[in-house]
C-alpha cells in the first residue's frame, strides 16, 4: 500500500494488526515506512541489471576478439604452407609474401591494442614527459595513416584555425602549440582517431585534421586537435559510449567492419594521462563524426606540474576514481581463457588425418567450389588451397554475390558452372552466413537439388558449431585451418552427400 503526503508524495508502507492477551481484548495497529527499503531493493535490481550488461559486453568482446585474432592468422599460416610445397611465380611470391606481412602487422595491432587497454587499466602505463611539438606530433601521426588513406582514396587534409584555410605540409611554420607529454603516446592517440576516421570513412570521403589554440584573456591555455570525417556516422544512442571499452556500435556477425573497438578507449585513456580531455560529436549516421582532443599548454601545465607529474606517476588512482580500475580480464570471470580453446569439430563426420600440403594433389580434381568470404586475402587463399588440390573455384565476397551466381538463369550460366560443394564464412556484412545458408536451402527446396556447404569461421565455439549446423551446413571448421584440412573436409563433404 501506499500513503501520499500533503506535498502529493507517494510513500510504501506497510499496515499491520493485532490482537494483546489471552482474552485478546486489546489490539496493536502498525504502519512500516518502507521507503528505505523499496531504495535498497531497486539498487538491487539496478546493479544485477548492469552486471548482466557488463557480462553480455565481455561475452560479445570475447568473441569479437576470437574472430579477429583467427582472421589474419588463417592467412598467415595458409600461405606459409603453400609456399612451402608448392612452386609460385615470382609476382604470385612476392604478391603472397606482401598477404602474409600485411596480417601478420594487423595482428600485432590487435595484441598491442590489448596489452595497452590492460596496462592502462591496472595503472602500470608510466609516460615520459618532455616538451613536445603538436605540429610534429600530428605531423607523424598524418604520415603513419598516409598509405591507409590513399588505399581508400580518402583526402587527409591540414586544417589551420581559419576554418577551411589548407596548409600544406612542406610550408607548415613552426608551431608555438608545446605540452607536456610523451609523444610516442600523444601520436599514437592521434593516430588513432586518423585511423578511425579512415576506416568509417568510404572510399573517395575526406578526413580533415585541425590544430588550434583555445585562448584564455591573458594568453594560450590549451591546445585542440580535432579530427573530422565524411563517414557513416554515430547514432545518438551509441555516441555516449564510444569511449567505453567492451562497447561496439555493430559486434554482430553483419558488421562490416573489424576490429576489436578498443582504439577510442586507448585515445581517451592517453589523453586523461596527459591532463586532457576528448569529446565525439556526430550529426547521426550517414552525417560524418568529429572528434576533438584538449590539452593544457605548457605554460598551464607548468602552473600545476606538482600535480600534473602526480597524475603522471600514479594513473592508478585516475583509473580508480573512473572506476576503471578493475582488471582488463579476469580467469575467474572467463575460465575458458585459462585454457586452450578446442577446435571445433563435427560429430557427425569424422575428417581423415590432414595430409601434408604435397600430397594428393588431385584430391579435388574434377570438383568445382564456390568460396564466400568478405575478407579478399582470405578469398585468395582458399581460391589458391583448393586449386592446389585440383579444384575449379569461383569465389564470391558477399552472400548477394553469391545468391546472385546460385540463381542466375541456366542459359546464362557456363556449363560447368553448378558448384559441387560451398565453403562459406560466417560473419559477413549485410547478410551472414546463417541466413545465407537458410537462404541456400530454400533454393534447394525449389529446384530439387542439395548444394553441400561448410562453414569455415573464425567464429569458433561449441555454440557457434551448433548453430552453423542448425541453420544448413552440414560441417564446422574454425579458422585458421590447414589447406590440406580444407581440401580434406570438402572431399569427405561431397562423399558423403553422394552417398545419401
């Protein structure tokens, strides 16, 4: 029940009623204010709610991480085995060579992306301070991301404090913008939010960088970086989280692009370390995002260098008033982290013991192979795999592409087209591989035929097998995986289907 004061206040009580004595002549009546109590109860409730939140957000980034740690690696080690059996031309050598460095550099990006969030988060990242130019900080940071941009077509433009005044980088003048910093870490925030800003940004967009002095009435206080693109954007609703670590706008198996989120909970961390602050606007998606670093200037920071140097020395306490501090992972939280993750396997179909990358060189000869994968370099290796072994493969980097070759009309098609067997990742953009393949059986269904499919995925635990397997395919292997694997697991695949 309830009780409302004069003021229109509802309080929650509770009425109680009694009879005294044996002959139960007198009686006692009670009223509890409950108020406190119904407080302590949606506490309660508040804290379980953001518990359970806070564990879905690990879950997702777990397996996010998964999937991107596998992805590069299947590249790596596929073509480290080819090259060691198989005789390449030099273009195709050099061309497999490039593949393989390229992701094995993403790769060591993720790791030190991880390492960093870990080491900023238990307080044990120490900065060395020193007078540092933001010129030659962004300056650097602008050259490091150059060749990102220009793969993209993306114009990295200087922007001086007149609004759309460009500056040529040879005739930049000396900057008088000096903080205190360490500028290894102030770099790689900047460059950070370049690389950010290009990867959201489509091809032949524009990214603008910008330099700036904030003024006080006397003199120079602070400094302002901001950095601009013309990409897709940040929704209202996730713009107060892009800071956070854990937190994607997509982690689904649709998202189109990678990576494990944590390069702006890197940048926001740094720039704290520094004294300084960074703040994201966005119109909405489609509308572009702005991101804007402030730092003290030096003759700020010298005013409160006692302090400064405070913060510099123990970021732990700034991680524990952020509430922050907390461990990055925890093997008492994620026991499966404790040990190692079993490859995934299919019960149903026990695969022949792999054989090295120089036998059977016909075991797929005669077959053709549809490959689905939006990731080129993964594409080009399975396309390269399986010709190895014989087969004819025609490679697809979206389901639409590939529900577009499936469909299209007989006299249109070559006559050796129709595929013997699909190999199919996962987590693609737009369209997965689980509603690809529901997809893929209904066209069975209507033309009275059986496309055997194998989802190959760096999605790879037990429930990802489970619902690979629900959803149509009739196996599940998890990246990386051997090419002979591969050629193996498609062999018994189709066997098996003809003999059903």
């Amino acid at each position: 029940k309830e009780y409302i004061r004069k003021d229109g206040s509802r309080v929650p009580v509770l009425l109680g009623f009694g009879l005294l004595g044996e002959a139960q002549q007198q009686a006692i009546a009670f009223i509890l204010d409950l108020t406190e109590r119904k407080r302590l109860e949606q506490t309660l409730r508040t804290q379980t709610e953001e518990l359970a939140q806070a564990n879905r957000m690990k879950d997702e980034f777990l397996a996010v991480l998964s999937h991107e740690l596998r992805t590069p690696l299947n590249s790596i080690l596929g073509w480290a085995r080819l090259l060691r059996t198989r005789q390449f031309d030099p273009a195709t050598t050099a061309r497999t060579l490039e593949t393989i460095e390229r992701n094995a550099r993403l790769q060591n990006q993720l790791i030190n992306d991880i390492l960093d969030v870990s080491t900023i988060t238990q307080g044990k990242l120490r900065l060395q301070p020193q007078p540092v130019d933001l010129a030659t900080v962004v300056t650097a940071a602008i050259e490091t991301m150059r060749p990102a941009a220009v793969a993209k077509s993306i114009a990295v433009t200087w922007l001086q404090e007149a609004p759309l005044e460009t500056i040529p980088l040879e005739t930049m003048s000396p900057s008088p913008l000096m903080v205190l910093g360490d500028p290894d870490r102030l770099q790689q925030a900047v460059w950070n939010l370049l690389a950010n800003a290009i990867k959201f940004t489509p091809e032949g967009g524009r990214v603008d960088v910008k330099l700036q002095a904030a003024r006080s009435q006397t003199h120079l206080s602070h400094a302002h970086i901001i950095v601009s693109d013309t990409g897709k954007g940040i929704s209202e609703a996730f713009l107060p989280f892009v800071f956070d670590r854990f937190r994607q706008a997509d982690s689904s198996s649709t998202r189109s692009e990678g990576g494990l989120g944590l390069g702006l909970a890197i940048v926001r961390h740094l720039v704290e370390l520094h004294g300084g602050t960074v703040q994201a606007d966005s119109l909405g998606l489609g509308q572009g995002a702005k991101f804007m670093i402030t730092l003290p200037l030096m003759s700020v920071a010298r005013e409160t260098r006692s302090a400064q140097t405070a913060r510099l020395d123990n970021p732990a306490a700034d991680s524990v008033n952020d509430g922050d501090g907390t461990p990055f992972i925890s093997d008492r939280a994620v026991p499966s982290l404790a040990k190692p993750t079993p490859q995934a396997k299919d019960s149903d179909l026990a695969l022949p013991k792999a054989a090295s990358c120089g036998d059977s060189l016909d075991l797929l000869s005669g077959l053709h192979i549809l490959v689905v994968d939006d990731e080129p370099d993964t594409r080009d290796f399975l396309q390269a795999a399986m010709s190895h072994y014989g087969a004819s493969v025609t490679v697809a980097a979206s389901a639409a592409e590939a529900l577009s070759l499936l469909t299209q009309p007989l006299d249109a098609a070559p006559a050796s087209w129709k595929p013997d067997a699909l190999v199919s990742d996962i987590g693609m953009p737009d369209e997965d591989g689980y509603t690809f393949i529901r997809k893929v059986r209904s066209l069975d269904a209507a033309q009275g035929t059986f496309l055997p499919a194998l989802a190959l995925t760096a999605y790879a635990t037990d429930d990802d097998r489970q619902q690979a397997l629900t959803s149509g395919f009739q196996m599940h292997l998890a990246k990386p995986i051997d090419p002979a694997a591969i050629a193996q697991a498609v062999l018994a695949l189709v066997n098996r289907t003809a003999t059903q």
